[in-house]
C-alpha cells in the first residue's frame, strides 16, 4: 500500500498578507515581495524529488483567487474588476483575504483513511472546514470539487463534504492526523492506527492562552465515524498547550510520523504519556517514540525551523527519509539534532534530504504542509485521476506552465490589481487542461 503524498500547485496570486495569528513566520514577513514563480516551482522542484526517490507522488491544483464571490457576498457589487476595485479602496485587509494562496498547503485540505482502516474498504476523505480563518474557511467548497475530480471511482473512493461550519467542530484537516502502522515499510493490507490530534475540547479547560486552538476533539471524533474506523484503532490527543502558544498551530509543526516511527518534540502532546502507552499498545512491539527534548532543540528553534514539518517517507532501496526545509539545515541546533537521529542506529530513518523551500516557509509552511498524504492500494493508485499523477514529463509540462502565467513577485498594492485576476483564471483554465480534470473551476462554467 503505497503512501501517495498529493502536493498542492502553489497558487499565482502567492502573497505575504501575514493573514494568520499564531503562525509565526507568516506574521514575521506580513507586508515583504512574495515570488508566486518561484514558490511554485520549489514546491514543483520538491514533487520531482520525491519522484526521483521512487515515491508515489501526486498533484492537486490551486483555487481560484482572488475570490471574487467572497467579495460579492460581502457587499461589494459589480463587475468582476469593479469588485476587486472597491474591496481595494474600502477593505484591503478583505481584498487579501480573499487573494491569499493558502490552499497550498494541501495537508489542511482533507481528514484521509485507507481503506484497510475503514468499514466498508474505500478510502475516506473528509474535505476541512477550516473555520478558524476567514481566507482558509472559503476553501472548502471548491476543495470537495476538487477531490471529487480526482477521486472520481466512487466504488473506491468516498469524498465527504466538510463538516457543519461550528467552533465546537473546528477541523484543520491532516495536518492534526498521522496514520501509522506495524511495517517498517509500507504496509500490504494491514489495518493502520489512526492518531488525531486537537487543540481543544469542550469541558477541557486546558487551552492556549496567547494563540487560537484551532482544532477541536468533536470535529475528530467526527471524522472517525464517517470513515467507519475501529474505535480500537484509534487514539486521540491533545496538543500541549504551551506549544500552541509558541507557534504550533497545528501538530504537524510538532510532530511527524511515518509507519511504526513517531518522532515528536516532548511539548507535544499534553499527555503525553498515556498518548505514548496508547499508541505503543495499538501499534505493537515495533512501535519506535523519538522525542526530542527541549533541552537539545528549544521549542522556537523548532518553529524557526520546522524540524517536524518534514515528511518521513519510505523510498526503495535507501529505506525511511527525511525531508526537511534548509532551515532546519542552517538553525545549528536543528541540524545538530537531524545529524544524531540519523547516526543513531535505532532510529529508523536512513538519510535526509533538505529542501529549498523558503517562499512557502516564509509564509509558514514546509514540507509536510505541501502535502496531502493518501494511503493507496496499486489499484486504487490507478483510479486516481490519470493527469494528476506525477512524472518527469508532467514536472516538465507544469514548469512551462508556471514560467508562462505567474508574476515574479507580488507585494501587497499588487493585489488590487484586477488583472491578477484575469491572469490567475487563464493559468487555472490551462492547468485544468494539463491535468485533464475539466471544468472544475466557478469561472469556467
């Protein structure tokens, strides 16, 4: 069962707006020169890196913006320009709002479940509501569309909508989720347990102080009765508060897992030992816990750098890799860290490789927020749809395609611009054509 990881496009309308409160690095560089071109073929150059290491690999395509229903259903009238127009005078904070590129990190796009895990034997994908943020809440509509296109044989996939738009089921999708398993390697039809991670839970008083909690234990509870996972197989957790508060927004940021491997940071899990002994007993004797202590790595050298924002993945003939942002490569302690794991014969992870990733970092996300992970059987792999499944010849094409459509740099007076609009829907129509999804897109029907 291949772990497929579907990489979002980094959207044309790529921008610093610092939209996010407790996101550390997006509010560090609110207001800077974004690079839409170059984002987009870092996270490009990422995909063909994971290719070239013999992992399955996928792409999704980025949202429409700016949303210009968004600003309709705001109040703003007119013409698709004159509504741009307005929103600049009146509202610029809305104006970037609805031009922000967020949808790139695919990783909060959907809750997944393999379908060894769940009751009926199709994959599982719960589209999230995101509701925390007004430009990330916005996403969820043309995300289920999405998903619906590339997920089409509905004998093998089952796509849910997202969840009701309520604080008490906030769901930041599978950035708070980690699917491990027995198998050192992938698994070939055996049942996974399902760790869910939220920042709050009513009755709980325990609660981040500075920051938003954004993810709520009912939405998770939620999501694991529509799969039809085995209650058994599932542990559920909340995230230490104190992280939340030093820029852990969502578990991702502090904790990454891959097969029977979880490396954490000990200000993970509020609980941290009854979390460890849960999983520890799902998973079986080869259960391996690496917790990096503060001592070693500070929990803002690991924000700074997003240590745990790598992807662990498995790749034939080398073994379990790291991937991890260059941050965390020139943050000394970081790298201290990277360079023991690896050299510690019982640590499972084999080599790492560093990414240039820094126009996504600089809006704060890293690898693993790139990346929606989808276990998939050979066949259900196969179903997928034909264009988004990544190859040599597809890097080649969707770089063409970016060095033709977007801007090399975007500051924020650009997004009043309404030909950023017409742009963005030209490069969006062409990709749906590259990607053979048809006409997925509001503008396009």
């Amino acid at each position: 069962m291949p772990e497929v990881n579907f990489d979002s496009i980094v959207g044309p309308t790529h921008n610093y707006a610092g939209l996010s409160p407790g996101n550390v690095a997006s509010t560090r560089h609110r207001g800077e020169t974004a690079r839409p071109r170059e984002a987009a073929l870092q996270g490009l150059a990422k995909m063909a890196a994971l290719h070239e290491l013999g992992v399955a690999q996928g792409v999704l395509p980025p949202q429409e913006r700016p949303s210009v229903a968004l600003l309709r259903a705001l109040g703003f009238a007119g013409r698709d320009h004159e509504v741009i127009g307005r929103a600049a005078r009146e509202d610029p904070v809305l104006l970037a709002r609805a031009s922000s590129a967020s949808s790139m990190w695919a990783a909060n796009a959907a809750t997944v479940s393999a379908s060894d895990d769940c009751a009926d034997r199709r994959v599982h994908l719960t589209v999230a509501n995101l509701r925390t943020m007004l430009h990330r809440a916005i996403e969820a509509p043309q995300t289920e569309r999405t998903l619906r296109a590339v997920f089409a044989d509905e004998t093998r996939f089952v796509v849910h909508p997202a969840l009701p738009s309520a604080d008490v089921l906030g769901d930041e999708g599978a950035a708070n989720h980690t699917r491990l398993h027995a198998s050192g390697a992938d698994p070939d039809g055996t049942p996974g347990i399902d760790l869910f991670v939220h920042g709050r839970a009513e009755g709980d008083p325990r609660r981040p102080k500075l920051h938003p909690a954004r993810h709520a234990l009912e939405a998770s509870q939620a999501v694991a009765r529509r799969h039809g996972l085995d209650p058994a197989r599932v542990v559920f957790a909340l995230q230490d508060p104190r992280a939340i508060d030093a820029g852990v927004f969502h578990n991702d940021v502090i904790a990454v897992g891959h097969g029977p491997l979880l490396l954490h940071h000990e200000l993970a899990f509020a609980d941290r030992d009854e979390v460890l002994a849960a999983l520890r007993a799902r998973v079986g004797p080869s259960f391996r816990a690496v917790e990096v202590k503060s001592a070693r790595v500070p929990i803002e050298s690991a924000v700074k750098s997003y240590l745990f924002n790598s992807q662990l993945v498995w790749s034939p003939g080398v073994g379990r890799v790291l991937i991890a942002p260059t941050e965390s490569q020139e943050d000394p302690a970081t790298r201290a860290e990277i360079d023991r794991l690896v050299a510690d014969p019982s640590v499972p992870i084999a080599a790492v490789r560093f990414m240039n990733l820094r126009e996504s970092m600089r809006n704060g996300g890293g690898p693993a927020c790139l990346r929606l992970r989808v276990p998939l059987t050979e066949g259900e792999w196969g179903a997928v749809a034909s264009g988004c499944r990544f190859s040599a010849s597809l890097h080649e094409r969707l770089s063409s395609w970016v060095r033709r459509f977007y801007r090399e740099s975007i500051d924020p007076r650009d997004l009043a611009d309404p030909s950023l609009l017409d742009e963005s829907r030209a490069a969006l129509d062409e990709l749906t054509r590259i990607l053979g999804l048809g006409s997925i897109y509001e503008f396009q029907r």
